[in-house]
C-alpha cells in the first residue's frame, strides 16, 4: 500500500515529492504551477522520475535535518553506507532578496566501505506529453524537449555522464553530488561548492525556524507543519498554495482528484493566521501585498481562488494519457471551481486583514490601500450574504443557503466593523455592524433545528457539517452557548468514525464522501477541547498524530479503515490545523524561565 510515503523539499519557488526510497516522483519546475519534469507519481511508466536507487540489499531511512526542509535519505549495507542529502537552495542575500534558483541539489555523500548506487534519471517534460533528448556536452548533461528544443534542463554532476544515462552501478569512496537545473549555470559546479549551497540553504532554514514560537510539547511536529506551510509559499509574489500536488484522489479509483496548485483565499487566509500566531509575520505582508496585487481597481470582483500570480483564470482540462495515481483518473490540471461564489471566504480574509490593523499598522499610505480593500470585500458581503452559494466544500452543482458561508458572512461584516471603529470610520462601522447583526439573527431563526437540538448543513436540510465546529472560533456563538455544545455533541456522534471525522455523510455530486477530509479531525478535537472535553480530546489528537507519515507529513485526506494517506499532498490546511490543535495542549516556552538568574 502506498502511504504518500513522500519527504517534500521546496525552496518558495518550486517544490518537489522524493519517495521514502530516493526517488524524486513529483517536481514542477521552474515553479509550482509550471510543467511536471518527474511526475511518477501520476503514472509509474510514463510519469518520469529520478532516482538513487540502491539493490535490496540497502536498508534506506530517511528523515529531515532538524529543523530545516533539507530532506536525508541514508543507504546502510554491509557494503558500505552513504546519504543523499536532497534540498532547493534558498537563503537571503540582503534586505528581501532571496536566492531561490529553480534547482534541485543531491548532495551524495560518503559514509563508508564501498556502496553502490545507480542513478536512474528519466524526465518526461510538460506532464509526459513531450518526449525528450539527452545530449552531453562540456560540463553537462542538457535534456531538451523533441516538440520544443528550447526547453531544456541541466544536469550537472561528479559521476560519469555515461553511467548515469545508463543507469550503471557507480561505487563511491568519497564525496559527490548532482545538480538538475532549469537554468545553465554560469559559475563552476563542484562539490566545493554543493557544500556550500547545502550549509547556505540549512542555516536558512535553521534561522527561519528560530523564530517560531517554542512549545513544551509537540514542538516538533509544530515546527515540521511550520515548515511545509513556509515551503507552501510563492516568494515572487506572496501566494500561498493549498498544496503542491494535482489530482491525488480523495479515494482510490474515485474522480474526487483536483489540481490544488493555486492559492485559495480560504486557505491562504488560514495559513497566514497561524503563521501570524507563530511569530512570522512576514508572510503576512507578502500576502497582503500579493492581495493588493491582484484587486487592479476598485470595482474588480473577487475569486475564491487565483493563480500564484494572480491569474484570474485557471481553465480546467484533463490529461488522458495519464494513467493517474494508482488509475484513479482523471488527471487534471487547472481549476474550474475558480469561478464559484464561495461567500465563507470573505470571512477569512477579513479576520486577516483585522490582525493587520490590529498588530502590523503600516504607513498611512498602506493602511488606505488596505482600506479600500474592506471597502471592497464589505459591499460585496452586504450584497452577497443573503444569497445560495456553493459552500466551503465547492460543491459543483447546486447551489444552497449554507449555514456555514452564512457564519463566515457575518465573520466578514464583525471584522470589517472592528476595523472601521478603529479607524474612527463611524458610519461605516454602524453600517457595518447593522448588517453583522442581521446575519447572525438569520443564522439563529434559520440554521438552528429546535427538533435536532443542532445547527445544521443549510437552512433546508437536517443533515450536519463539520464546518460547523468552527462557530466559536470565530467569534459568532461563545463555547458555552449550550447551542454550540449541542452542535459539536451531534457531529461528534454522527460524523466521527474509527478516530476519524466525516465532512459530511449526505451524498454530493460524486455520491457519498468515502474517506475523512483530515482537517476536520483537527476541528472536532479542537472544539471537544472547547467545551471542557479535553481529555477526550487530546486521545483523539495522539491518535491523529500517528496517521501522518513516516516523516510526519499529512494529505487533505485519509481512509478511515486503513488509516492510509489520500488527496494532494501534503495540505497546507492539515498542517495549519495540526499547529493551532497542538497549540491547546502545550504551553508555550519562554527564554526567561531557562536563565539562571
């Protein structure tokens, strides 16, 4: 059974999925959203892959430096024993500038005795649509595309050039490394100076992570969830990614596969809270700045959801010729849910947007922009509120009164409220707080089923959602409303199932949902916890720990029955989740309480 057994390396820019055996099964380059060179992971024959493959005799482990995105898959045999220390080179080189080359480097290196290896190097560009030439020149291996020469990437290397393109065993007894670029270099590839990307890119990451917040326990897995939502991050622009893969089924053989290459405002939004509560407020301002970016005037009207630079279209289209992950087809690149409505969405942002006013005022001239940005997203609730949506899950078809984007509406108006009174905007924040009240009055006369003692899915089904359990944490209802903890009572006894939470259990417009969408685990915990349940909770939450994999990374989903990861991996909102769940159970560490007076 495949786990998603998968370490992620990543430098802002790109990113790439190396299997627990040292295969590199999915990398876009020269960003997230580009082309796939290696996409194995979509179909074993066609896909395209590199990998230091070792015979069975090797025992291989892998794990990640401490604290860093620098990925080490060891080799041990009685022959001998080497690393490959995989990673993309990213560190700062003054003020905001980064380097964070389209590159990947594997840094092999010598343990002991005499191992052996063979390099199977296979790309297959433009998602296996286009064959490839390899050509050998000076100091390089260049692999151009036979539909467009143009396109080619490098391969640069201390090995031999013929072994490595025939896949020869190669015994090391020293030091050596690859480097696959998409841009020719123009300095002198060594190993001196591998060594000094790897020390460079490790200490970055090293730096990064010292300024997370620290924990008591679950530190650990706190920081390696910080770490992929940083990874998860475009640098060129500020967009965050809902995750780096396309189309890994929710189920296997199932058609609930999505390309989630693009930045959700939702999620987006979410990641950066949690990064903000971490102490990382610099992804904040980029990504405020990248809102700004993609609201040119205005009047323009808002997406759910965008391209990493702001594309406003992402047309959807399938990729046939793929057989698709473990023949789950279709594959599929691009988005159509990008035209939905999803009125929930206005709330995330807004709740953002207040935390900015609130702790990062910027100059008189940025906080305006950021004004009009309320402006914006305000008079689009006000007039979108009362209106059927496709809800939080983008459902495709029907639209409906959804309890939740009702919720999130009245988040939106609350925050923009909050906002405008601090701004001394007086009109505005009675306007403003005029609509919230409406709303919440709505949801209560509406949302509520006094027959089911529950807040339920729409105002016209009985059925439950776990979107729900975010009520209080948003502020719309207190924790001890017995209405709140009579919602979270019901989803727990009806959509919790063997450690795990359904979305929902209603059929949608692929049937009913098969498998738990793993955030909603994380909700249920946080909500039990909540309502003074947190012993209960906290065994759920050690439970959910132990269903990531083996380097702790998690999916969108998992199956119920055999635990085993699905869906695009790994999932900025799993690992956001993961973070704000951990955070109830552990104090923070404070420097003052480990000096010495």
């Amino acid at each position: 059974m495949n786990n998603l057994n998968y370490g992620v390396i990543g430098n802002c820019r790109s990113a790439a999925l190396i299997s627990d055996k040292g295969s590199i099964d999915w990398c876009c380059l020269p960003d997230f959203d580009s082309p796939s060179i290696f996409a194995k992971i979509l179909d074993n024959e066609k896909g395209g892959y590199f990998s230091i493959a070792a015979d069975e005799k090797y025992v291989i482990t892998q794990k990640y430096l401490l604290s860093t995105n620098v990925l080490c898959t060891e080799y041990r045999s009685d022959e001998g024993i080497f690393e490959v220390i995989d990673f993309m080179p990213r560190y700062k080189l003054f003020d905001d500038d980064y380097f964070a080359a389209p590159e990947i480097y594997r840094y092999i290196k010598y343990i002991s005795g005499n191992p052996a290896f063979r390099v199977e190097y296979h790309p297959a560009f433009n998602y296996a649509r286009e064959e490839v030439s390899n050509v050998t020149e000076d100091n390089y291996i260049r692999t151009y595309s036979m539909v467009n020469p143009t396109e080619c990437i490098f391969l640069y290397s201390s090995l031999s050039f013929d072994d490595i393109l025939n896949s020869r065993e190669i015994v090391i007894t020293q030091h050596q490394f690859i480097l696959l670029s998409y841009n020719q270099k123009l300095i002198d590839i060594d190993i001196t100076r591998v060594y000094l990307e790897f020390q460079r890119t490790k200490v970055y990451w090293l730096n990064w992570s010292n300024r997370s917040k620290k924990y008591e326990k679950y530190n650990t897995e706190i920081t390696r969830s910080l770490l992929v939502l940083k990874i998860m991050s475009f640098q060129p622009t500020g967009a965050i990614l809902a995750s780096l893969t396309t189309s890994i089924p929710e189920a296997i053989g199932e058609v609930r596969n999505w390309d989630y290459r693009f930045c959700w405002l939702r999620d987006a939004s979410m990641s950066l809270e949690t990064l903000l509560r971490m102490g990382h407020d610099y992804s904040a301002r980029r990504f405020l700045e990248y809102l700004k970016g993609i609201l040119k005037s205005k009047s323009d009207s808002f997406q759910i959801m965008y391209g990493i630079r702001g594309e406003r279209e992402l047309t959807e289209t399938t990729l046939p010729h793929l057989a698709g992950y473990e023949n789950s087809r279709p594959v599929r690149i691009g988005n159509a849910a990008h035209m939905q409505m999803q009125n929930d969405v206005f709330g995330y942002l807004l709740n953002v947007i207040y935390q900015y006013y609130e702790f990062f005022p910027g100059t008189l001239d940025e906080i305006e922009e950021m004004w009009e940005i309320v402006r914006n997203i305000s008079r689009t609730v006000s007039t979108h509120w009362e209106k059927a949506d496709k809800g939080i899950w983008e459902f495709r078809f029907e639209e409906k009164h959804y309890v939740f984007s009702k919720v999130m509406s009245w988040v939106a108006m609350d925050r923009a409220a909050k906002i405008a009174n601090a701004l001394h905007r007086y009109h505005y924040y009675e306007s403003w707080q005029g609509i919230a009240n409406d709303i919440k009055e709505d949801v209560l006369k509406n949302g509520w089923k006094e027959e089911l003692q529950t807040f339920t899915q729409t105002y016209s089904n009985s059925e439950l959602d776990a979107s729900l359990l975010l009520m209080a944490e948003y502020g719309f209802i207190e924790a001890n409303d017995p209405k709140y903890i009579k919602t979270v009572v019901a989803i727990r006894n009806s959509l919790f199932k063997d450690g795990l939470v359904y979305r929902y259990i209603s059929p949608d417009d692929f049937g009913k949902p098969s498998s738990s969408f793993t955030i909603c685990s994380f909700w249920l915990v946080q909500a039990l916890h909540r309502i003074g349940r947190k012993e209960e909770a906290r065994e759920i939450f050690e439970d959910l720990l132990s269903y990531g994999n083996h380097l702790g990374l998690f999916s969108e989903d998992i199956d119920f029955k055999t635990k085993r990861l699905l869906g695009n991996f790994p999932q900025a909102y799993s690992h956001l989740a993961l973070i704000n769940t951990a955070t109830l159970f552990s104090r923070q560490k404070h420097l003052a309480r480990f000096i010495k007076p």
